[in-house]
C-alpha cells in the first residue's frame, strides 16, 4: 500500500493485480471524505464471482469496520428508468385512445353528413328537380 496526498485529502491506494487470463489494468481503491460514496470500476473479465471477492476481500482490509456493497450501474439505470417505461406506457396508449376516438368521430361526422345529403336529394327529387 502506498500513502498518496492530494490537496487535503488522505487517501490510501491500493493496487489489486492478478492473473487474468486478459489483460487487466491495475485497480485503484481510494478512501476518500464522507461526501463520496461510491466507487466506479470499469471490469474485463468473464470471471465475475472471483472479482467480486477480491474486491471484497481488499474493501475488508482497507475498510474493516465497513460493510461491502456492490451493483451494477446497467441494473441500477434499468431500475431509475423503469418508472418512465411505465408512463411511456401510458402516454402511448392514451394517444391511441384519442386518436381512436378522434377516428370515430370523424367517421361519424361522414356519416351524419351523408345522411344529411340523402334528405336533401330526397327533398329536391320530389320537389320535381332533375
């Protein structure tokens, strides 16, 4: 472990190698001030039980006193935007429904206006018009 300083943070880095079978570039975890909460690691390796145990084991040495918690940032979108899939959902079938309604209301008015057409052809056959 090496001490690092950087303004008036004490951080402590930690560099986690090991023997992928690709190429892994090496890790860093910082402890950094109470405003920061979490920590982005960007991982390639098709082994990701091992990762995350090693992750955990090198969380519990440098933080003994705190619990290791991890997810996914593909889950956690999936999980914020799951509210505006639901409205999407919604707008999209209510503007359906208007157009529907719109489409029988014009369908109706056509024939309102046709009926209207046949009594007064009707009117003017008999009133003797051609």
């Amino acid at each position: 472990m090496e001490r690092i300083k950087k303004g008036d943070w004490s951080n402590t880095k930690l560099s986690l190698k090991k023997a992928y079978s690709q190429k892994v570039e090496p890790l860093g975890l910082f402890k950094i001030d109470e405003d920061f909460k979490y920590l982005i690691i960007d991982y390639n390796t098709d082994d990701l039980s091992e990762l995350i145990s090693t992750l955990d084991d090198t969380f519990i040495q440098v933080f003994p006193e705190a619990p290791f918690h991890y997810f996914f940032l593909d889950e956690d979108f999936n999980r914020q935007y799951a509210s505006e899939e639901k409205i999407k959902v919604l707008f999209t079938s209510l503007t359906l429904l208007g157009l529907l309604i719109a489409c029988i209301g014009l369908l109706g008015l056509a024939s309102f206006m046709t009926q209207q057409r046949t009594r007064e052809i009707g009117i003017r056959k008999v009133n003797g018009a051609p």
